[in-house]
C-alpha cells in the first residue's frame, strides 16, 4: 500500500483495514473475488475490532467481578426453575422491557455471582452494565446529594442499560440514605433495568427503608415488572468448605449442615398491589 493510502486510512480512522487489507487483498487474488466482496470483508474485519473494543471497554466500567461468569458458575448447583431462566436472561430482552431481576436467598446461594453472570452475558451483548453493592451506591448518591449534585450523578447512572445492586439487605439507613436509594428506584422505574440480590424477603424490607410507606412504594415499583428468582438449597461456601475437611471433622451437629429450603426462606410469589391488582411478576 502507498504512503498516501496509509495515512488517509489512519485519518479515517481504519486500523483494522490498514493492518489487513495486504493479507486480505492477497487472499482474494488467490480465491478470485470480486472488488465489492474484499471491500465487504475489510469493512466486516473493522466492524468486528470496533465491537471487541467496545466490549472490553464496558466490561472494564461494569465493574463486574472478573471471576463471576457464566463459565464459572455451578448451574447443578441452582434450583431448577432458576437455572431454566438463565438462558433468557442472558438475551437481554428483559433489558429491552425495563423489567427488573430480583434474586432472593440465604448467604452463599450464588445469588450474587448468578446476576453478574448474567451481566457479564449483556455486556457480549452490547449492553452497558454497573455492578455495585448497594452501600456503595447509597454512599454516592448521597455524597452527591450533599454537594447539590444529585441529579446530575442520576443522569450519569441513567447512561447503564441495567444496574446490578448487590446485597440490598445488608443496609442499615438514616433517613437521608433510604431517600436517595428510593429516588433511585423511582427513577428508573419502567425506563432502565435494576437487578437486586437480598437476603431478606419482602416482608422484611422494613429493615431497609424504615418506613412502612416508602417501603411499600419500593417494592410496588421493582415488582411491578419483575423476574423473581429464588435461590434454595445449600450454601456454595459451606459446600467448598466441606470439601477442604475430610469426613471425621465433620459431625452431625455442625449447624452448617442444615440445607436451607422454601419453607424458611422463600420470597413472594406473586404481589398485589394498591388497589388489589396483581403485579407483573414471573418466577
């Protein structure tokens, strides 16, 4: 290729078809192709760079746990209706619908690493994803609120497809931090996707917000358009723990042993709204 050619490429803005274009201009003198298919091929080669970028880019702003994927999660380990939603998911379309996932269970049933594997699955797809623990994200809404920049930092947060807000149940707030997580929640309701993993079921979201209204007008909205998944069985923590122990040190009073199943912890099947509707809600 000329000098002249190299540099309008650059211009452009083309590396791929810079890089490529003598390999692939030798190909389709061999195979005999038509000028219009070697165009075709060094624009799908460029096409196909740009979306790897933009993959690694978006997974690096997600701040999705790298060992968190769908490689290393233990399907056989999730309950069964869980793990026959894992593939739809996956797609996307509920993004698409701004609905929200809802992971409920005890510690250690994977909750956790099942949504950021599905996050991991949307940003293949294209999707701009933020994981965050929720402490995290009460912290800096509520820093943003303090310096008079709270709409501002909604506006930014509003640029993710799909939120994931992990350990929802471990938060303890002042009325100031339950405000902006519920301005959070009210803000993309119906427009944005929020996947939420918890330890508590709904009847125990008073814990969260303190209040009994602003508790019922959370859960009203995140249910509303909602896949609720419900992690049973053992913990994954205790299971790999059993593994590292040989058999004599484990005894029948050891209380990791009990098996968490639905009827000590199982979150709602359906919800009804004000007004006696019924929410919009799959399991």
């Amino acid at each position: 290729m000329t000098d002249s050619l190299d540099r309008l490429l650059r211009e452009l803005h083309l590396p791929t078809v810079l890089a490529q274009a003598q390999a692939v201009a030798i190909e389709a003198e061999r195979s005999g192709w038509s000028f219009t298919r070697y165009l075709y091929t060094l624009a799908e080669l460029e096409r196909e760079e740009r979306r790897q970028h933009r993959i690694q880019r978006r997974r690096k702003e997600s701040g999705l746990p790298a060992s968190k994927t769908l490689t290393t999660l233990q399907l056989a380990h999730l309950p069964t209706p869980v793990r026959r939603q894992l593939p739809t998911l996956c797609e996307g379309q509920f993004v698409e619908q701004a609905q929200n996932v809802l992971a409920f269970g005890l510690p250690g049933r994977g909750k956790t690493h099942l949504l950021c594997a599905v996050g991991h699955a949307l940003v293949e797809r294209g999707y701009r994803v933020l994981f965050t623990p929720a402490y995290h994200l009460v912290q800096r809404l509520l820093a943003a609120k303090q310096a008079l920049r709270l709409e501002q930092e909604l506006h930014k947060l509003d640029g993710f497809a799909a939120i994931i807000l992990d350990d929802i149940g471990y938060l303890q707030q002042s009325r100031a931090e339950m405000e902006v997580l519920f301005t959070f929640l009210a803000e993309r309701y119906e427009r944005k996707s929020v996947l939420i993993s918890s330890n508590l079921v709904f009847s125990q979201w008073d814990r969260i917000f303190q209040d009994p209204m602003t508790t019922a007008a959370a859960i009203d909205r995140l249910v509303h358009h909602a896949i609720i998944l419900e992690l049973t069985g053992s913990s994954f923590r205790t299971e790999q723990a059993k593994g590292r122990q040989t058999p004599a040190t484990l005894t029948e009073s050891d209380p990791s042993t009990v098996r968490d199943t639905p009827s000590n912890h199982r979150a709602p099947e359906t919800v009804t709204e004000p007004g006696g509707h019924s929410a919009d809600v799959k399991m």
